[in-house]
C-alpha cells in the first residue's frame, strides 16, 4: 500500500480532472434547460455520479488482481507500467505551458459527439442517466485514468486483501466528491456558465498537478522495480 497521504492526495487530484467536470457541467446544464423541476436535476445527476462511482470502482476491482498477477511474475512490468505514467505525466506539463498543442491526454475520438447525443435522450429515463455514467466513464480513461493506474499498480504491491478494498473504495468516493459539489452547487441556483468558466481558467493548474503526481508516481514505480 501506498502511504495513505499519498494514496488520498493522488484521489484529490484526479478528482479535478477537466474532462470529468466538463462532461458533468454540460449534463446539468441540459437538465436545467430542459426540466423546471430541481428534484428531477438532483436525482439524474447524482445517478449519473453513482454509475460513474460504479464503473470505476468495478474497473480497479478487475484491474487490482490482474496487475498484482502480473506483478508477481515479473516486477520489471512495474517499471514498464511507470514508464507510461511518467509519458502520460508529462503530457499533463505539456498541456500546462501549451495547452491543446500536441498530444494530449483527452476523451476517446468521437466520444464527445456520442455524449452529446446521449445527452439529448436522458431527460425523461433514469436508466438512461445511469447509462451515460457508464459510457463517459469508459470513453475518459484515456483522459482521467493515468493516476488510477498507477495507484492501482502500487497497491497491488500488497496484494487484494480488506484493506486495499476499503482504500479503493475510499479512493473513488473522493474521486466522485467534486462532481457532487458542482451538482449540488447547480442545485443550490448556480450558472453552468459560472462554472465552466472557472473550469476554463483553471485548467492549466489541474494539468500541472496532475502531471507532478503522475511524474512522483511513475518514479516511485520504476525504482520499486530497479530496487
């Protein structure tokens, strides 16, 4: 297991990941457009912040054993699994001094065209929320789930046991914290216009960090594997 500090500050930041905000903010920006009934925003938002919580907390459950497997066979894979995080790191910096030139950690092509029209058919159908949840969880991994991946690799160390479950858990409860706040900020009569542009101006500073943490994280992994 990974010191706990370190463990809780990695979930802090791949919390505030842009991708994750900006897909919530247009989901309740269209509730609002669409429904005059605040309780019909709370109860799709937050199942759609459950389905997410959900598939991500499946994932690392899949993925825990699979890479602990893979650990004990060769812990030169550590390495190679830090090297791509220290890629997927620097790629964040990139996005700090350039933004948007270049490679950059974003959603699966085509995905924000599919979100926008599943968007669209939510509205009246619960089960539609859930399954958008779904859906935007799987399509920005490749935009969110760096930090993940390293957490995972590094808890894999101890094996899955009561305690690697429990901190899991915890992990993608503080993962899922931000999209809360943001849902209930919606609900309390803030403007999605207010807070994406906050997300906008603040973008380069969740890039930055998140690019430092996947950079402490690759290393740690690589000399586990050295050492």
């Amino acid at each position: 297991m990974p010191p706990i500090p370190i463990l809780i500050g990695a979930a802090v930041i791949d919390s505030i990941n842009p991708c994750a905000f900006g897909v919530l903010i247009f989901l309740l920006a269209y509730l609002v457009k669409t429904s005059k009934s605040k309780i019909k925003l709370l109860i799709h938002g937050l199942t759609y912040i459950f389905a997410v919580f959900t598939t991500y907390l499946l994932a690392g459950l899949l993925l825990l054993p699979i890479i602990g497997g893979l650990g004990r066979t060769s812990l030169w894979l550590y390495g190679v699994i830090g090297v791509i995080v220290i890629i997927a790191g620097l790629l964040e910096l990139k996005d700090f001094f350039w933004y948007g030139r270049g490679p950059s950690l974003t959603l699966l092509p085509g995905a924000s065209k599919r979100i926008k029209l599943y968007t669209n058919k939510i509205s009246g159908n619960i089960f539609s929320a859930f399954f958008l949840g779904v859906f935007v969880a799987l399509v920005e991994l490749p935009c969110t789930g760096a930090v993940y991946l390293a957490i995972l690799s590094v808890m894999s160390l101890s094996g899955v046991n009561a305690t690697s479950i429990g901190w899991l858990i915890a992990y993608n409860i503080i993962f899922v914290l931000p999209l809360i706040l943001i849902l209930f900020a919606f609900y309390g009569g803030l403007s999605a216009e207010k807070i994406e542009v906050w997300r906008k101006k603040n973008r380069h500073i969740m890039r930055l960090a998140i690019g430092l943490i996947l950079l402490f994280l690759g290393g740690w992994m690589i000399q586990t594997a050295l050492f």
